[in-house]
C-alpha cells in the first residue's frame, strides 16, 4: 500500500530511501532562482537584479539537468523565483519538473502577470503564486520597486490569477519603512482575496545592503 506520507512533498520513493541511506531527511520545499533577470529594480533586491539577459544563465537544459538531481533524493515543492516569467521557456521547466514529481509554484512581482499568463500559469497546473507586495498604497509600492504603476500591475495580476481560480500569497518584506504597516497589509491581501498572508525579514545583501538603515531590529520585528 501507499506509504502513508505519500502525498506530502518530500515524502516520495526517492525522499524514503535518501533518508534510509544518508540518516538526513531530504527536503520537502526547495526555493530556486532561476533567473537573475528582472523587469524591476527594487530597493531591497538581494541579488541586484537587472532587466538585461545574464551571462551564465543555465539553459534548459542544464536546468533540466538540475531537476533530474532535485527529483532523484526528493519530491518537494519547488518554488521558482527570481522573476521567472522573464524566461521564455518558463512553462516548460515547470512540466518537466511536475513531470518528475516535483510540485512547481511560482514566486513573482505580480507585474507581468496579464489575463494571458494567468491563464498559462493555471493551463500549467500551478496551484499557488507568491506575489510580492510591500506597501498598501501605490506610492510606496512604486517608490520601493522602482517603477510608477508598480502597485497598480501587481494588483490585477493578483486579481488575474485569481480569476483562473490559482491561489495568491501576497509577501511583503518588513523593513522601517512599512513595518507600522502590517495591519494595512494584511487588510490588503485579505480585500485581494490572498489565500496566505507571509511577511519577511529584509536581507541587506545585493542592492539590499543600502536599506541597512531601514533595517528593523529584532525588537521592532517582534512588534510588527
């Protein structure tokens, strides 16, 4: 019979027996950035991305490759992030991950996402987005990502997605500049029909490092 855990990710065949032979428990979510490429330039971006193509990008096929790996210790969750709907051949490395027992959600800014991608990420069998937004009004979502109309997009994105019946988890990243705003926020998500609501601790790396300042200390973490 099914091994009771089965239907949890990293619960599979291959999770069972990289666990009988190595004594770790494989993972069951793995969050991988598969692009560094980004249609925004946003204050806290840890890996300063930039709208131009990368160079030593994988291709498919070494991303491929790179599922084959994930897919022979575990069957997780496998959050794709950077800002993957940068990638043409985003739906394809999502079919083969499904394809090997992986479970792909998409993590994004929300901005790209028109009627037609809602409808090809709902075509592709993903269940949930994560959609990053880190203010409650439009001008300082705009401010923080860099981009005038930034909030507006994000918004019918999530109402995009949520039209094709795929779940939306709104993050928002707590710095000093919004940490008095989590209230707000969470409102937000909840009037945006948000299945989860995950606030998030600011990395100061990649262009994140010149928001050091607006950095919360544990204190005024624990307060927002």
């Amino acid at each position: 019979g099914a091994h009771p855990g089965a239907q949890r990710p990293g619960c599979g065949q291959a999770a069972q027996a990289y666990e009988a032979r190595t004594g770790i428990k494989a993972p069951s979510i793995i969050a991988w950035e598969i692009t560094r490429s980004c249609n925004l330039a946003c204050a806290h971006c840890r890996a300063a991305a930039h709208c131009e193509p990368y160079p030593g990008e994988l291709s498919l096929a070494q991303c491929k490759e790179v599922i084959d790996d994930i897919a022979s210790i575990t069957d997780p969750i496998l959050i794709l992030t950077g800002e993957p709907l940068m990638r043409a051949d985003i739906w394809d490395i999502i079919d083969y991950a499904r394809e090997k027992g992986c479970r792909p959600v998409i993590g994004t800014n929300g901005t790209m996402i028109d009627d037609a991608t809602a409808q090809q990420i709902a075509a592709h069998g993903i269940p949930k987005v994560s959609v990053s937004l880190d203010f409650p009004t439009a001008a300082g979502q705009d401010e923080f990502r860099g981009e005038s109309g930034a909030f507006d997009n994000t918004v019918q994105g999530i109402r995009n997605l949520e039209k094709y019946g795929v779940k939306v988890q709104v993050n928002t990243t707590v710095t000093k500049m919004n940490g008095k705003m989590m209230d707000e926020m969470h409102d937000l998500a909840q009037g945006l029909g948000a299945s989860d609501f995950h606030p998030f601790l600011l990395v100061p790396t990649g262009r994140g490092e010149d928001l050091v300042d607006v950095e919360l200390s544990p204190e005024e973490y624990e307060e927002a």
